[in-house]
C-alpha cells in the first residue's frame, strides 16, 4: 500500500527506489532485472501424485491436501472513505465462508509493533442499527470500542472465526529493517500489542506483511538473506504453538526476482501458513502498457515478463521447498486498469492508468464489473474494454478455474484482498470453496 488510508497499493518497485537500493543490495541479491511491480505471491505446490490403482472407476480420489482455509482481509482504513465496516462482514454473508480475518494493518516503527489507527482500531463508537450484535457501544471506563470490539461481537456469532493481525504492508514494511536488527526484542513487542489485556481475546495470532524482505518496495531493506527467516523464528518462538503465525510473501518468481532474496523455504517452519501475494503482477504504474492481467493463473503468449503469474510463483516457492499445505493462493477483490487504449486484446498501449474511485488504475469488483463488464479471458483470468478503457478483474467464473487449480496443487487454501471490494451479497467469497 501507499497509504495507510487507500486500498493496497501495487506493490511495485518505483524508480527512486531502485536508485537508492541499487547500491544497498549490489553486493546481497542475485543479479536480476528489477520488478516494474514488487509481486508478492509465493508458487503454489505441487499436487501430491494420488493413486488410482485401486479405486473403482466411478470413485476418483480428491487431490491430496487441498485445504479449506478461506482468509480475507478486512482494513482499518476502510470505516472511513469507504464506509465499509465489520457488520458489512456479516450482513453480506462473508462471515459464513471465512475461516480466518487478517485485519489490517499495525504499524512497525522503530523496530517495534505498533498501533496503526488508534481511532478506528478501539475508539470509535458504534451505534446499535452499525454494531455486529444490535448494542451500541458504551463509554464505560475501560470499555472496548472500535473495530476490536465489533470483531469481538463477530467471533461470538461466529465461533470458529479467527482473527489475525497483520503488520506492515507497503506502506509501514519500512520498520521491519530495524526489527531484523533485534528480532527477539520485535517479536516481543508484537505479543505485547496483540495479547494486550484489553483485546487479547479478540486475536488468534500475528502476520508478518513485510514488503520485502533483503529486496525493495515502497523502501528498500538489505538485512540479507537470512534475516526473514530470523524474525519469523523469534515471532514463533514468542509467540509459541497455541497462537497463529502467517506472512504474506512476495509472488516474483522472476529469474533473480524477490522470491530468491529471502530464504521462504527455511522460514516456512516457524509459519503456520504464507499467504502467496498472487496479484498485482501487472498495472497502470507502467503508464504507457502493455495492457496485462493483473493477476494471471498462468502465462500465455505474449505476457510482459516471465514468472509474472500465479502457476510460476506456486512451481517456484514448491521448487525451493516450501510446504504445498502450506501455501494459500491469492485473490484480488478488485481490477486494475489503463485508458487510452484501443486495442481490445491484452497487448495494447496506454495513456496512463485509468480513473478509478480511490485512486488511478484501480477500482472494487463491486464497482467495475457493471461499469466495464468483462468481454474476455486470457490467463485464467478476466479482461474488460470498454470505451478507451482496459481493464482486469477476477470473476466468480475466473476464481472457480482458480479453485480449481488450488485444489489440484494442494494447497492450503485461498486468502483475498479485501472484503470491501465484493459486492453487497458476497458475490465474489461465495466463490472461493
């Protein structure tokens, strides 16, 4: 994200940037050409071969593993601007097919966890026709208020529903420099704001949204190879077996890319899950095109650059040995697009991005599947033109194939960006199974 108050920004590698890392990392990352876009998604697994021999022709074996976790994310941000609140969670029906929420976002700031937004996280107060359960909130001393506390009212309507909290993002991933310099004295200033006896009940572990490590983003982070895998080993360390520990990690399975400048693999045993960042490859930060999906099940002739899609990012995370089950495939609840464009097929030039609601290039699901309606499909995923427009989206259709593919990888599941960018009744969660 740029900023803590839009939507998830592209993740991409602006050019100041890459001038002020160039020299950082020259002598830490492998040779490689820099991501227009720092992808954040990691290669789903391999299925596990299942055998037939003896299983009667009309009973087929389910693929191996395939996991059921559904997580999406759910922002602070999102109570201003956007209107879009924790009772929207259960009123559009997104509550029954979550597994887990990752609210975002905390702050990292010196080395430390912090508060992200103190106002909307357990200050704001609900009424009773906006709170989860129908009760106001109160001004009690020692009340909880806010976002935390309508959590807290959702997980009791719901008791299987987790919750997690997320630190980091584009925006705040500048911290996490500093806390690979102390990982102990980090991970325990985490458990510190998450168990906070005021909300300690409300959380069921952390995600670590570093973006990214030993490699740029919106800043760029040197701390080498091995430093991820530290902080993740002192959060897990910290936080022990009983609370969850996930990160969401970069999806550039480029030659030379993000993915080999940390070491996943050897993190992956402290995580309980990666959430693979499998969108995002392709947008409006490369003003002029060509126009591309943002988030491509796999290459097809004439994608802009190889291992920009989410079969690549899964081979490449499996190949260096991180766990299929361990993997959730990333969906995003929103499109991305250019104008000035006359060509309808995926290839075309650009004048720059186009007009969206909260900022340039892109906009919610909700929003453009009516206003530019998809008109093909390329990737395994959707594209729309209309007018001098361009635009790609996810569509119920295009996440089924998408399911389809997690299922056969055997992975642990699917998570999403993010839940106010569905429509009213769900429509887009309702196809995550």
């Amino acid at each position: 994200m740029f900023r803590p108050h839009h939507r998830r920004s592209p993740r991409r590698l602006i050019a100041a940037a890459t001038a002020l890392c160039t020299a950082a990392l020259a002598g830490t990352l492998l040779a490689g050409s820099a991501s227009a876009h720092p992808l954040g998604a990691p290669t789903a697994e391999r299925a596990t071969a299942t055998s037939t021999a003896h299983t009667p022709a009309a009973v087929q074996a389910k693929p191996a593993a395939a996991g059921g976790k559904v997580v999406g994310y759910f922002t602070n941000w999102g109570v201003y601007q956007r209107n879009y609140h924790v009772k929207n969670i259960e009123t559009s029906g997104s509550a029954d097919k979550l597994t887990h929420i990752n609210y975002a976002f905390g702050n990292v700031q010196g080395g430390r966890c912090a508060i992200g937004d103190s106002y909307a996280d357990y200050d704001k107060a609900y009424t009773a026709d906006t709170s989860v359960d129908g009760q106001a909130d109160t001004w009690d001393n020692g009340a909880l208020r806010g976002n935390f506390n309508q959590l807290r009212k959702l997980k009791k309507l719901h008791p299987g529903l987790k919750v997690i909290w997320s630190f980091g993002g584009w925006t705040w991933s500048g911290g996490f420099t500093d806390a690979a310099k102390n990982p102990d004295a980090f991970a325990q200033s985490c458990l510190d704001l998450v168990k906070d006896p005021r909300w300690s009940d409300v959380f069921d572990g952390i995600d670590i949204d570093w973006e990214y490590p030993n490699a740029c983003g919106l800043t760029c982070d040197s701390s080498g190879k091995d430093a991820f895998t530290n902080v993740m080993k002192a959060v897990r360390a910290k936080f022990g077996q009983n609370n969850l520990v996930t990160a969401a990690i970069t999806a550039d399975a480029s030659d030379g890319g993000k993915m080999e400048a940390a070491d996943y693999a050897g993190a992956a045993q402290y995580v309980d899950w990666y959430n693979a960042m499998t969108y995002d490859y392709f947008g409006g930060w490369d003003a002029k095109g060509p126009t591309a999906p943002h988030s491509p099940l796999s290459a097809y002739d004439g994608i802009p650059k190889a291992g920009f899609n989410s079969t690549d990012t899964i081979t490449k995370l499996k190949t260096l040995g991180v766990p299929a089950g361990k993997l959730l495939l990333g969906i995003g609840f929103y499109g991305r697009g250019w104008q000035g464009v006359a060509q309808d097929a995926p290839g075309g030039t650009a004048t720059g991005p186009a007009p969206g609601t909260y900022e340039a290039g892109i906009d919610d699901y909700k929003v453009i599947k009516d206003r530019c309606p998809a008109t093909g499909k390329v990737g395994g995923t959707a594209y729309a033109k209309c007018g001098d427009q361009w635009w790609s989206y996810d569509t119920p259709e295009t996440i089924g194939t998408k399911m389809a593919f997690k299922d056969a990888q055997g992975l642990g599941g699917t998570f999403f960006w993010e839940l106010s960018g569905d429509t009213t009744g769900g429509e887009l969660i309702k196809a995550i199974k």
